[in-house]
C-alpha cells in the first residue's frame, strides 16, 4: 500500500477474501506451486504441435531419471518436448522468479509499491549493451552464451553500480537519491540506446526483438549459465529479509532495530540488480512481472518481506510460463508483448480498486 508519501506500509485489514488469505500465507504458497506444477506440464505439452501430457511427463522422466512409463513416442517428438519447450519453460520460470524477487526487493527498498527491477537503469543498460553487441562486427560464444547475452548482462550491471556510485554525491536522504539518479541515467542510457537503433540498419529488427522480450532463444545452456544466478541470488534475498522489514519502517526505525542500514541496502540493492541483470540477459526486457506481483501478493499477505519474496517468486514464475505459453498458442508472438498486454490493464484495476476501497 502507498500513503501520500509514496511509503509502503502493510495494508489495512480486509474483511473479504483478501483477509482469510492474509492469515494463511502457507494455503497460498501451496495453491502457487499447484498451479505452477500445471502451467509447467501445459507449458510443455501444448503447442504449435500438440503432445498429449503423459508423452511429455514419460520424456521427462526417461531423459531425467532413465525410466521408462511404457509410452511410445517419436524422436521428433522428444527432440520438441526436451530441446526445445522443458528449457523454454523452465527458463520462463527461473526468469518470472527472478523477476518477480527484485521487484519485491526494491518497492521494499523503496518504500514504494511502483517500483520495479528496473527503476535503477538496468533495463536500459542491457537494452544499450545487447544494441551494441548487434552493432559489433564480433560474434563469440561461449557455452551458447553470444556476445549479446554478455553485454546485456554487462551493461545492467554496470547502469546499476553507476546508479549507486552517483547518488551518494547529493545531499538528499539516500533512496530518493537513488531513484532519481537511476530515473537520470536511465535517460541518458536511453538516448545511447535511440542512437544505436539509429544507426543499426538492417539490424534494427534484432535489437526490437531483444527490447520486446521473449524465450524462443532459450536452451539448456543459457538455462544451466543463468539459472544459478537467479536462484542463489533470490534466495540470498530472502536471507536478508528481516533487513528488508526494518527497512520498510525507514532508515532510523531500522537502525533502532538493529539494523546495519548502510550495509544491507548495499547488499539488497546488489543481490536484487544481479538477478535483475542475469533474467534479462537472456530474455530481453519483459516488463509488469516485476511490478505486479509483489504489489498483489503484498495486498493479500501483508507487507512483511519473509512472506511477501517467497510467495512473489513462485507466482512469478506462474505468471510468465502462463505469458509464454499465451505467446506460443499466438503465434510466437513476443512474451513482452503478452504482458504489457495482460499486466497494463490488470494493474490500473487494481490500483482503482485499492484507491476506492474495494475487496480484491
């Protein structure tokens, strides 16, 4: 929730269905895992070529336990279920995931339920890297891992620690002067990037489909490269989620707690820009993930960061493999495409509601 201020706060108690939730985040974590376990099995079977849900989950298991469920099926067929969907769909997760984590971070950081991974430049500094790696005369590769994937990793890390180094020079309180000099240097990355496009002729078509974000270059390689990233930074989130808490109350109710204000925000402002920087490196950009779901799943299970990461990691991953699958039945469409288009809509309802006081 937001005061005038901007500052997040736990919401006000609810007396729909919002408030039984609220008292059963455990109920909830487990509906997400359900609905996750079935977007997965979708998330392989069904396609541009339709494969029955047992042929799929009988290739799973020879490939990844050597067993044999008596299903037959053709090496066509296990080359579409394991090459090509089981990496895409676990990447749309781990993506989600992380996504989804940085997001929770930062409005937690920020004090603000409108912040998203990218409000420290991140975005435009892997937009500007990957527009660059087109324009390079180069092409390397390293465990699959191009030259785009490396400086789009690169430059979002970069625009981040740029972000952090710069807003320690002014005199106002120390996240607002992150955020606006993250707002500044994602501007100016921005024009970089313009340029770039500008310039790129013929290859203007694949900086588009980097900045609109997808999976349809998705392997096991790029999975097995990013995965650890995400999933150990994430978790180290959570580690400090009881920082995150004393920080939701500013910076000296915080310190009154206990807290090393100075080095957890440099821990949380690091971990949540590494898992930023590693999900769009290897999936472009894909926007609302981010900043939805820690905004929804705040609203039903209170401010508190050891419910609010967990929970928005796992819906995280729900809602992009869902986004992806939507894209493929589409026609491969672009996943950035899918949830501006899902997440636009569904954010300003929910801000409306939660303005005028309606249960969600």
């Amino acid at each position: 929730m937001a005061t005038g201020r901007g500052t997040l706060i736990a919401a006000r108690p609810r007396v729909g269905w919002t408030g039984r939730v609220r008292g059963r985040p455990v109920i909830l974590a487990l509906l997400g895992v359900v609905a996750l376990v079935g977007a997965l099995i979708l998330g392989v079977g069904m396609g541009s070529v339709a494969i029955a849900p047992g042929d799929a989950l009988a290739i799973v298991a020879h490939r990844l336990l050597g067993l044999n469920l008596g299903a037959r099926w053709s090496p066509a067929t296990e080359a579409i279920v394991w090459e090509l969907r089981v990496p895409r769909v676990l990447t749309a997760m781990v993506v989600g995931t992380g996504l989804a984590v940085a997001g929770a971070t930062f409005q937690g950081l920020l004090r603000n339920p409108l912040a998203d991974p990218y409000v420290l430049g991140s975005a435009s500094g892997a937009a500007l890297g990957a527009a660059i790696a087109v324009l390079l005369p180069i092409r390397v590769a390293f465990l699959q891992f191009g030259l785009l994937q490396g400086l789009a990793f690169t430059g979002a890390l970069l625009a981040t620690l740029v972000v952090y180094r710069l807003s320690r020079l002014n005199g106002l309180s120390p996240m607002t002067s992150v955020l606006l000099t993250g707002y500044a240097v994602g501007s100016l990355l921005a024009a970089g990037l313009a340029l770039a496009m500008y310039l790129s002729g013929a290859a203007l078509r694949q900086i588009f489909g980097y900045l609109l974000g997808g999976f349809d270059r998705a392997s096991w390689e790029l999975l097995l490269g990013t995965a650890p990233i995400i999933l150990i930074g994430s978790a180290l989130v959570l580690g400090h989620a009881r920082a995150l808490n004393g920080l939701l109350l500013g910076e000296e109710a915080a310190n009154h707690l206990g807290v090393d204000v100075r080095r957890e925000r440099a821990w949380l402002l690091g971990l949540g820009s590494l898992v930023t920087a590693a999900a769009v490196a290897i999936s472009g950009l894909i926007g609302f993930v981010g900043l939805v779901v820690p905004h929804v799943v705040r609203l039903l299970v209170g401010a508190a960061a050891i419910r609010v990461v967990p929970i928005s990691a796992i819906f995280g991953a729900v809602l992009l493999v869902c986004a992806d699958l939507v894209a493929r039945l589409l026609g491969d469409l672009p996943v950035g495409v899918v949830m501006a288009i899902i997440g636009a809509p569904f954010f300003l309802v929910l801000l409306h509601q939660t303005h005028s006081g309606y249960e969600l």
